[in-house]
C-alpha cells in the first residue's frame, strides 16, 4: 500500500473491506485509472481479486455522493441483464466512512476512448464496424430492461425529463467555475 492516493484511505479502504468479507490481506497493485472527467477510480488486487474503487471528486459538487448512490444503485440493478457493465461488488453510501461515497467494481477489459483508440480501432473499419456495432447492441440492451422490474421506477422524474437538461446542464456548467 504505498501509492498516495488523494481522497482514499487505503487503511480504511481496508478496514471497510474486513468488515465486508471482501478479501485479506494487503491491498497490492494500485494503479490509478486516467481519462475520467473528475471522479478518482483506482484498481487494486486484493485476496487474488482484483477491484476498482469509484469514488466523487476531491472538490466534490452538491450532488456528488448522491450520484455515487444512484451509479451503484442502477448497477445493482442491471446486474442479472444483458446490459454490458462492471459488476458492482459493494457501495457505501455514507460519506463519513472515507470522505465521499463510494464503491467497488469488477474491473473490465477495455480503454478509455477519450484518451485515444488502439490503433487496431484507428486503422481497421473491421474492428470500427464491430465496436459501432457493439455501442448499438448496448443501448438497445439498456433500451430493453423494464426500469420498474429492476427497481428503478423511482429514479428520478421521468415525466419532462428532455424539458429539464439544458437547465441542469446549465447549472452544472456554471457549477464548474466554483
């Protein structure tokens, strides 16, 4: 446990971990994910398990720990379906444990397009046409699981939801400069 990371303690990491079952001993293998807007994603093995920790911002937003919640939430909830996702393995949803909510995840193979595509994904339209071709499979997935079957109906208004998001988009723009 010798990489600093800013907004993890990785002894109460550790500790919250113990009292979950979530394997022993030391966590080893930490690596920092780059490329994510803001929030602080770090993947460590533990117990010959291999985990990534999502948590808010260093200078988290109003809504930040609330937005841990609900990712957690509608992980747990796609769990079971055909909508490609990390596995969500355990969430706390009390920010006093380490500052912020958080949680754990499965790790997934995969890259952050933002950070630039392989150059398999550059070069070949055969690896293009598959990875447009897989998006679209996704959404449609998504598009497919009945929200209040998996617990969902409450999530937010749905009613108006287009109407309301340049306001809050809005908002959260603004929010930037704070």
């Amino acid at each position: 446990m010798s990489l600093d990371v800013p907004g993890v303690d990785l002894a109460v990491l550790r500790g919250w971990m113990d009292g979950r079952g979530l394997g022993e001993g030391d966590l080893t293998g930490l690596e920092l994910i780059a490329g994510g807007t803001q929030n602080v994603l770090l993947r460590f093995t533990r117990g010959g398990r291999t985990y990534v920790l999502r948590r808010p911002p260093l200078h988290k937003r109003a809504n930040s720990d609330e937005t841990m919640r609900r990712e957690a939430r509608v992980l747990a909830a796609i769990a079971g379906t055909p909508v490609p996702h990390p596995g969500l393995i355990a969430a706390e949803a009390d920010p006093e444990v380490m500052g912020a909510a958080f949680y754990l995840m499965e790790p997934i193979d995969g890259f952050n397009a933002t950070l630039g595509l392989p150059e398999r994904y550059r070069n070949d339209p055969d690896w293009q046409h598959s990875m447009g071709l897989s998006m679209a499979d996704a959404i449609a997935a998504l598009a497919n699981v009945d929200h209040v079957a998996v617990g969902l109906g409450d999530l937010g208004k749905w009613e108006g939801w287009a109407e309301r998001q340049v306001g809050r988009w809005r908002k959260q723009l603004d929010g930037y400069s704070e």
